[in-house]
C-alpha cells in the first residue's frame, strides 16, 4: 500500500482507529474515509489488511486490550490526531468519542516527558529560525515554552 514500516505499535494504531469508529456505535462513511486516507501510507502486509477488514466488519470491543499494544508515544499521538480527525469529520462530536478521547490523552500524557519535550521544542525552533537575530530566537523559544506550560501545566 504505502512505504510507511508497519511496527506491532503502529498496527495496534490501525485497529484502535478501526474500533474507534464505532465508539458512538455509528460507522460513518466519513470515518471510513479518513481511515483509507490514513492507512493508504502505510506498508501493510495482506495479513495485517485483512485484520483490519475484519475489524471493520466486526468491531473489537476491547479497545483496551489494543491500547496497551502501542508501545511508542509517537503512536499514541498518531492515533490522538487520527480520532480528532476522524471524530469531526462526520459533524458530530458524541459523548462517546469525547470519553474516547479524554481517555486516551490522559493516558497518553501519563508517558510524555514535559520538561524533555520544552527542551526539544526550544532546540527545534532555535534551529527553525537561525536568521533572526539573538533577541528574537530567545523571545520566539520562550512563547513556545510558555505556551507548552499552558497546555501541559
């Protein structure tokens, strides 16, 4: 399908995804499609496809059970971006998917590293703006950092 290396963390992605759209117990075409779009990067095995064609068909409930199996926290992240996407695609944000995502950015930010992920955030918008003067790039990295504390506390 794609050129995407699909990991055992990044196939467990796919199937919360998959198990997801069901979270308000409606699988909607413009859940389908934000998956394929999604999925279309990815080097998926026939194997793995026809997991996910099973999901589909016939919805995992233990969603749980499939969390616990992404092991990278750029996985996790991945499978928050895709849900937002997915959750507002169709136009209705339900209770259920606002639970869905509670949990899984709560669990998600149980494993971020805050004070590591400022440091990296100062590095990369340093590096991002090497043309400003010295000023600016201290002034630019502390809004970024400051915003950081916002979001994360």
């Amino acid at each position: 399908m794609g050129s995407r290396e699909v990991t055992d963390s990044l196939f467990a992605v796919c199937r919360c995804a998959v198990a997801l759209t069901y979270a308000d117990g409606v699988l909607s075409d413009e859940e389908r499609v934000v998956l394929k779009e999604y999925f279309i990067n990815l080097n998926l095995s026939d194997n793995q496809i026809k997991i996910l064609e099973s999901d589909f068909n016939n919805p995992n409930p233990d969603f749980g059970s499939l969390y616990s199996k992404i092991t990278e926290k750029k996985d996790r992240a991945f499978l928050i971006n895709i849900a937002r996407v997915m959750f507002y695609r169709d136009g209705d944000y339900s209770y259920q998917e606002q639970k869905m995502m509670d949990v899984m950015m709560k669990s998600h930010m149980k494993t971020v590293d805050i004070d590591s992920a400022k440091d990296e955030i100062k590095e990369l918008s340093n590096a991002e703006i090497k043309g400003l003067e010295e000023g600016s790039k201290s002034i630019i990295a502390d809004r970024v950092i400051s915003y950081m504390e916002k979001i994360f506390g």
